[in-house]
C-alpha cells in the first residue's frame, strides 16, 4: 500500500493546481474606489462646485486579473477641454475608463457630475468713501476724495458681474470743529472678490454753513496827510455770503467794514476806485451796487513843496 505513496501525493498536488487554476478563472465582481482627476482644464477657468475627489468603480474580470491589479496606479480622467462657464452635466461612463483588456469596468458611481465652472476676471471699478457726521455745527460738507480713488478687482466673473464700485469702512467724522478730516479706510471687499489694496488714504473738506442777505453799508475813507479826497456815493448795497454762526451775533454788523482807500500815492484829480473789504473769515461779497466809487484827489497845501 505504502510503496505508491509518492503517486498519491503527485495525485493530490495535480489536483490542487487544477482547483487553483479552475478558481482562479472564476468571473467576479467587485467595488473599487478610485481618484478622479481632471485634464485639459482651460486657463483662469475654475471649478467652483460639484467637485468629487473619489468614484466608486464596479468591474469584471477573473479572481486573478482582479487580485493582481494595482488600485494605487487607478485613476478616472475626466476631460474638461470643452466646459463652459456655468453648470456642465457631464456623464461618467465605463467606456471612459480602462483598467486592462481583460477586467471590464461594469459601472460607475455617481453616473454624472453637474460641475459649476467659472472664468477669472479683472476689473476697474471705482472707490467710494463711506461717511457719516459733521465736525461741528452750522457746517456743511463741500468736498471728498480719495487715493487711489480706483482699485482693480479680481474674481470669477459671476462675482464681479455686479461689483460696480468698492466701498470703505465706515469713517466717523469727529466734531472737532475742523473743516477737514483725513486719514486711512480699509476696503470692504465682496465675498469671492480680491484686490492687492487693502485701504485708501481720504480727505473730506467742510465749510461754513452760510446765508445770502443784502446789505447797506457806509463807506469809510481811510485818511492820508499828504492829501485829501472827496468820493460819491457815501455807500453802497452790497449782496453778502455770510456763515449763519456770524449772524447769530446780534453785533455782527459792527465787523463789517468797507473802506475807500486810494493808496499813499494817488494820481490828483478824478478817478474810480472799488471799495475794500474787511470782513471776517468766510464773509465774502457776492454783488456790489456801484461796483465802484468815484473819488477826487487834492494835495494838503501845507505839504506841497
């Protein structure tokens, strides 16, 4: 009995490769996860929704072919050559993918991808100071400006489509009593939207709350020795800008002066001179009637060589 053993043992070792070579060929199905990459994207294009990192592969194919293939070398390859800007429904199909003429890739998880694209883009757009409060009272705004007084922007293009100016922070004007204000804002940028300027310096200019009024006033000569002078007429009507702070004193005509002044040195005789103004700070004269004053010149004797 035992001098065969050597042909049983051969028998059962034939055997077992016949089972593992009949198993090995055996068809069967599998899930694989796989990376998904894309190519050919086109330049300043991004995808900005609908991205997958991993798909999940069902696939075909002999129990060897399968244990044999490198998952870590796997990859679908999406090409987005053609997307366009907005939503892309692109399928994922098993044709798309190829693993190796002997394992069939049966499908793919999900079927499709709604991929949301979108363009770079830069543009131009201007700065607008955003302001509030005024230094003090009986004071109105006159002027702003701001440097740079522009900015570039970038963004994808659905983001900027409605991007028509960059405002900045929120500046308290202090009541100090100053007719300026300046110093630095920092930019509110919209969301999705970049610029390399992160603040801007300013400059907001005040004035003096001010009232039209006419007013009648006497002329005053200012008096030389060398000569004399008579003038007509002994005054005028003058229409007056006037801050409504000066007019809340109840003496404000005592600081308004208008005077005839020919100056050291007149020619003798007759002549036409505008009067001059001594008014306080922001009073200014916005019409006269006349504008001008006749005057007559004669030497003093007593200083006549």
């Amino acid at each position: 009995m035992w001098n065969n053993w050597q042909y049983r043992v051969l028998a059962i070792l034939l055997a077992l490769a016949c089972w593992y070579v009949v198993s090995g060929q055996e068809k069967v199905e599998t899930w694989l996860e796989v990376p998904l990459e894309f190519v050919n994207l086109p330049p300043r294009m991004e995808i900005t929704s609908g991205l997958v990192s991993k798909l999940q592969v069902r696939i075909r194919g002999t129990s060897n072919q399968v244990r044999s293939l490198n998952v870590g070398r796997l990859a679908y390859k999406l090409d987005l050559g053609k997307i366009n800007v907005g939503t892309n429904v692109i399928p994922l199909v098993p044709e798309s993918m190829t693993i190796t003429s002997a394992v069939e890739v049966v499908e793919i998880s999900p079927t499709r991808l709604e991929l949301v694209a979108d363009v770079v883009v830069s543009k131009t757009v201007p700065v607008k100071l955003d302001w509030t409060g005024l230094p003090g009272d009986d004071v109105q705004f006159r002027n702003a400006t701001v440097f740079p007084d522009s900015v570039t922007v970038t963004g994808f293009a659905s983001a900027l489509e409605s991007v028509n100016s960059i405002s900045t922070a929120l500046v308290q004007v202090p009541p100090d009593e100053s007719l300026t204000a300046s110093g630095r804002a920092r930019l509110l940028m919209p969301k999705d939207v970049r610029t390399p300027v992160s603040s801007v310096s300013y400059e907001l200019q005040f004035g003096l709350t001010t009232q039209e009024l006419w007013v009648k006033m006497n002329l005053e000569p200012v008096r030389y020795e060398t000569f004399s002078y008579t003038f007509e007429p002994k005054f005028v009507r003058i229409k007056l800008e006037i801050p409504v702070r000066l007019l809340k004193d109840k003496d404000w005509r005592e600081n308004l002066h208008l005077m005839i002044d020919p100056g050291s040195n007149p020619a003798i005789g007759q002549s036409v001179i505008a009067p001059a103004s001594r008014f306080p700070e922001g009073v200014s004269i916005l019409e006269a009637k006349p504008e001008e004053i006749e005057i007559v010149v004669q030497r003093n004797e007593e200083f006549v060589p």
